[in-house]
C-alpha cells in the first residue's frame, strides 16, 4: 500500500488501468492502526476476552464523472454506458418537452449584446471503482472490506433527467432556498464553490473545473444517502460488530466522511476535499473524480464485541 509521488499527469482520456494504478496511494489511503477491539470468547471450558487491532483506512469507491455531451464520459470504457441510457433519457425529455435532450454548456457561448452566462449543465455517472476489491479486504484482519461494488452503475445522470434536469423537488427544499446551508466553501472564507441544491445537472460557476467538482459532489451526497428523490443505487455500508463503515457524503466536514482524487484531466496521486484551491479544466470540459471513504474495522476474535477503544 506504497503510494508514488509524481507531477500529476495530464490525460485526454481516462482508462480502467490508469484508474487501478492510481489508487495505489499512500495518500489516499491513509492506513493507520487507531484502537483496540476487545471480544468475548467462550468455549465449553469457560469465557475469556481476547483482543484485535482495530485499523481505519479509506477505500477507492466510485469513480464519479461529469461531461457536457451525450457519450462524452472520459472514462473511455464507460462512455458507452451513459451513452446508451441517453435514448431513454431522449424518450423522457421529449415526451415532456417535444424537444430532444442534449446537454450544453451556456458559459461557452456568446449572445450578442448580452454577457456570458454562468450556468452550465453537466451531465454525471458514478460507476465503481475497480479497484475497490483490491484496496478493501485485502489483507484478512488489516483491510477493512468495501461496501462498493466494483464497475457497478450507481448513478447514471440520463436514467434520472427529470430531477436532474428540472431540479424537482429540491428546489423547494430549504437547503436550496436558505444562504448558506448546504454549500461548498463559504462566502466569509472567500472559497465557496457553490451549492449543493438543487443536486441536479445545472450549476451556477464560471470556472468549469469548480463546477465539474461540485456536481461530483452533488452525485456522491445523493448516492451515498437512502430515499433520495432520484434514480440511483444506493452506496452505504452497514454496521456490524467490528465493522465501521463511513457516514453519508458531507462537505465542510474535511475528510472525516469523505475525500477526492482528481483523475481527469489531471491525474493526480494524493487526494483531498473541495474546495481544494484552483484547477486547470479540460479543453472538452469534461473530468473525473475518484470518492474515497473511510472504514474502520477489526478482526472477530470472539462471539461478541464487548467495546473498543480508538487511539
């Protein structure tokens, strides 16, 4: 679980054996032993307590990309997941709207007389990491196990176009409605990005790269909660004896629930959470980020856990 320092490396397109290589991060994985376990084992001859390192790392889960076309996913083997969707989306909105779905980004584009605009729409997958198996339950009783699955299709932004295209119906949500709830940065800090509701495609930002993130933000505060109004799989591990997996998604709270790995167009071999300062974006506007999170477990050395203690 070495990781390599490097320059991070500018990439046109992203593909699964630069995504599996990248994980190997020291960084990102942060691996460290933080408490003891202690458990009740009993035999036929009488009962006694036995004891576990407990260790806490952070596991690649899913790889969330955000692009501005139809197919335009940078991850190059996945492009035709999002782009096979898009016909029922194009079903969907045109069944509404009488219109065909596309996606667009107003900012590029001139109006005569008028300003450029700061809304941008982004469409976003956020499909399993590969390496998500390697990292998580790797080494029996060292390595926490995943609650991803790898390559699985957790949100398809073309399977939910009415609330991602409509923002309904979380405009109407106080989050959306109330400054400063539910943003990323903060105005008296003078690093904030944006806001998290509506969690749909349509951003207000000029700087592409900081709408990129804040929308792979958005996907992973949807997918990692249950009962969201939108079509998605939910992400969420269950706690057992012994086992700890992280909380929902939630910014502002540095990386006790959550961190990033950009990967697209830069790819990088350290993480962190947004805001995480300013990024060059894509020439195509499109980027890719790696959601790593937090697990902590030991390993069962008895029929039941009695406590543990963190260090």
């Amino acid at each position: 679980m070495l990781g390599t320092a490097s320059m991070p490396a500018a990439v046109a397109a992203l593909n699964t054996a630069q995504i599996m290589t990248s994980a190997i991060s020291q960084s990102c994985i942060s691996w460290r032993v933080s408490g003891i376990c202690y458990w009740l084992f009993c035999t036929t001859f009488g009962c006694s307590v036995k004891t576990s390192v407990k260790v806490t790392h952070y596991i690649p889960e899913v790889v969330v990309s955000t692009y501005v076309a139809p197919g335009g996913n940078p991850w190059t083997e996945m492009a035709f997941v999002s782009q096979t969707s898009g016909g029922l989306e194009n079903t969907i909105i045109s069944g509404l709207s009488g219109v065909s779905a596309g996606g667009a980004n107003p900012a590029d584009m001139k109006n005569p007389g008028h300003r450029h605009s700061s809304i941008r729409f982004k469409y976003a997958d956020a499909i399993g990491h590969p390496s998500t198996s390697v990292i998580g339950g790797s080494i029996s009783g060292y390595s926490c196990d995943t609650a991803a699955t790898p390559l699985m299709p957790y949100f398809l932004s073309t399977l939910d176009s009415i609330a991602w295209r409509t923002g309904v119906p979380e405009s109407l949500y106080p989050e959306a409605l109330i400054p400063g709830q539910r943003e990323i940065g903060s105005q008296l800090s003078g690093n904030m990005w944006g806001n998290i509701y509506p969690r749909s495609g349509f951003v207000s930002q000029t700087d592409d790269d900081k709408a990129s993130a804040l929308v792979a933000q958005r996907v992973a505060d949807i997918i990692t909660r249950v009962g969201q109004p939108h079509v998605y799989q939910v992400l969420q591990g269950h706690k057992q004896p012994g086992y700890w997996p992280p909380d929902p998604v939630t910014e502002n709270t540095g990386t006790k629930n959550h961190k990033w790995q950009r990967l697209a167009p830069q790819l990088s071999q350290s993480c962190a959470v947004f805001p995480d300062g300013s990024h060059t974006a894509a020439s195509d506007n499109n980027a890719a980020f790696a959601l790593w999170q937090p697990y902590s477990c030991c390993k069962r050395r008895g029929q039941k856990l009695l406590s543990s203690t963190d260090i």
